[in-house]
C-alpha cells in the first residue's frame, strides 16, 4: 500500500436511501474509516463515494434518485470527477452531480443545506394559503381535497401517471412502500403544509384515507378530544416503581416465550447446541443460537418480502416480541393503533 495515492472505491447508494442495502452502508463506512486511519497516521488514503452510475445497473434506483435531486453519473462526468478529487487534500470526497432546481423543490437533505439555499418555510401548524383554502370548505369538500393532496403526492413517489392507480383505502405496503419511499412521501407532505409530520407516517397512518384525514386535523389545528388521552389517575407504591404487565422473549433452547424459559431454567436444560445448516457459516462446533429466526412472516406486519429481506435478524425478532409481549398483556395490539403508546427497545448488559 506505499503508493503515492490510495484512492479507496465506494458507493453511495446504500447512504443515499437504496432499499436493501444497509450492506454498501456498512462497507462504506468501513472505507471511509481506512482512508481517515491511513491519513491520521500520515499514510496517503482517500474514499471516493460514489453516487450511481448512468450506464452502470439498479436503474430503479438511478430513476428515483434523480428524482430526488441526484442524478446519475455519466461517463464523462465521473472522469472529471475523479480527476477533481485529486486535488482535494479530504480523506473522503463525494463526486456526484446535484440538480439544484429539484432539490430546492423537493426539499434539502440537512447535509446538504450548507450547499443549497431555500426559502425558509413556516413548520407550523400550516401553510397559511391552503388553511385558508380549506376553511373555505364544507366538511365533505376538506376531506376530499386532502385526499387528493395525499394521492397526487403518493403518485409522485410511486411513479404512477394518474391518482386513479391509488385507491384511498388500500394499504400503503401494498402498493408498494417502503421505508425510503415512506420517508419521500412525508418530505413531499412536509413541504407542501408546512407541517413536521413523522417519518413512520404512513406506518402510523396505514392507508390515503385515513392519512388524508390525519393530515387535515394536523393543517387546521384540530386534535382529539382531550379527554380521549386523558391521563388515569394512578398511585404507584415507592418499592414498585416498575409494573411488568407482559413479557416475551426468544432464547436458545429453543426457548419463544416466557413459560418456555421458566421450564428450561426450572429443568436445568442446555441451551447449547449444533451450528445452524442454514446459514452457510460452515462451521464446527457448538453454541446457543435461534434455529427460528428466519421464520418471520413480513405480511403480518405490513412489510413487504423484499423489505423483510434486507432487515437485520434482530429487526424482525424485535417486532415479533413487542406484538407477543402486548398480546402477553392481554391487549389486542390493533386496538393500540393511535394512541400514545411507545416501544422503547435497547440492550442490557449483565
């Protein structure tokens, strides 16, 4: 590696939001640390994240991200990009080609806003003009008019030619959602109320017509009835600061829930057992694993298979023990679905 340039090759797709690889997001990463490593140290290094390429693949990648503002490299652009970031004196340099007009009509990315200048837009509780619009209306004609607000930018994202191809009471995971196309479409609503709508957006709010109906009460101010979240009275006792009222869990031994732990623990079992075969690992030897963690069923969750496949194991585990933990409860997780309730997940140590 005594060259008189490192020059270290990487992508950016994954960072920039292609769906299904969190793989090139690590190993960029990874990329951009050597060349940070090697220079710290006085060593030459330097990481080149690449946007995408015009003739290269992932042309649905390449067609949403111009989309959004990055257009795809030609030949001719990359080569003077690359002979650009010799003389930038950064371990890691971004060459792409950024569309200003799009960006600033679709939104800046924060990283990005050092580079390109907008308007500033009011956040809150909505933009003025269409509170005006729909306070205009009847009752009928507000719902209505979100609605196609709602669709009208469902389609942007989706790439469909008319509203007609989203109907307002299909499931957004059904026509084809994901996590980074959830993200497009509360940045496209974002912009067009003024509002600060969440990313889980269309997870929280699952089809156009109920989104419609929530993003009309957040344009014109209306909330649920206080009392509707009212708190409940409750005294809790100074040496019992934490109520367990569910529990579930997945442990080696074949262990999938809380009573299966107690028998195994109570039984002196062994959770220890032989590699899985199914992971291609090859590997001799013993350990505690999972057998089942591949069993996860993405359509019971609203997630599409292809989705399914790019989560971490640990995503999906995740999921599956919050819902068994609240039905442990005995409450019916759908009843859950807009109220302030939260899963707060983390690791501990012992």
């Amino acid at each position: 590696l005594d060259l008189a340039m490192f020059v270290v090759f990487s992508s950016v797709a994954g960072v920039l939001g292609s769906p299904g690889q969190g793989n090139y997001a690590a190993a960029n990463a990874f990329l951009d640390g050597l060349a940070q490593y090697r220079r710290d140290r006085g060593l030459a290094g330097q990481s080149l994240a690449w946007g995408l390429w015009a003739e290269g693949g992932m042309a649905g990648d390449a067609q949403r991200m111009a989309a959004a503002g990055f257009p795809p490299l030609t030949v001719e652009q990359g080569l003077a990009l690359f002979d650009a970031a010799w003389g930038v004196d950064r371990p890691v340099v971004v060459p792409v080609v950024l569309d200003l007009p799009r960006l600033r009509t679709r939104g800046v990315p924060p990283m990005l806003r050092g580079l390109v200048r907008t308007p500033t837009r009011r956040a809150a509780p909505g933009d003025a003009g269409l509170v005006a619009e729909l306070m205009s209306l009847g009752s009928d004609e507000r719902v209505a008019t979100v609605l196609n607000l709602v669709r009208t930018h469902v389609v942007a994202v989706l790439g469909h030619a008319t509203n007609d191809a989203v109907q307002p009471h299909h499931a957004f995971t059904d026509l084809g959602f994901d996590s980074l196309t959830a993200v497009e479409l509360r940045n496209r609503l974002n912009a067009v109320t003024g509002l600060r709508l969440p990313a889980t957006l269309v997870f929280d709010y699952p089809t156009p017509a109920v989104l419609a109906e929530h993003v009309l009460g957040e344009i014109l101010g209306q909330r649920a009835a206080e009392d509707d979240f009212a708190p409940v009275p409750t005294v809790v006792g100074t040496d019992e600061p934490i109520a367990i009222v569910g529990m579930s869990c997945r442990y080696p031994g074949g262990v999938s829930n809380p009573d299966e732990l107690w028998d195994l623990v109570a039984a002196g079992g062994d959770a220890i057992g032989a590699f899985p075969t199914d992971r291609g690992w090859g590997l001799e030897g013993a350990g505690g694993f999972l057998y089942d963690a591949a069993e996860f069923d993405p359509g019971f969750f609203g997630i599409s298979p292809r989705e399914a496949l790019a989560m971490d194991p640990q995503q999906r585990l995740l999921l599956e023990a919050s819902w068994e933990a609240i039905e442990n409860a005995g409450i019916d997780p759908g009843s859950l679905r807009g109220s302030r309730t939260g899963v707060f997940a983390g690791l501990m140590y012992h």
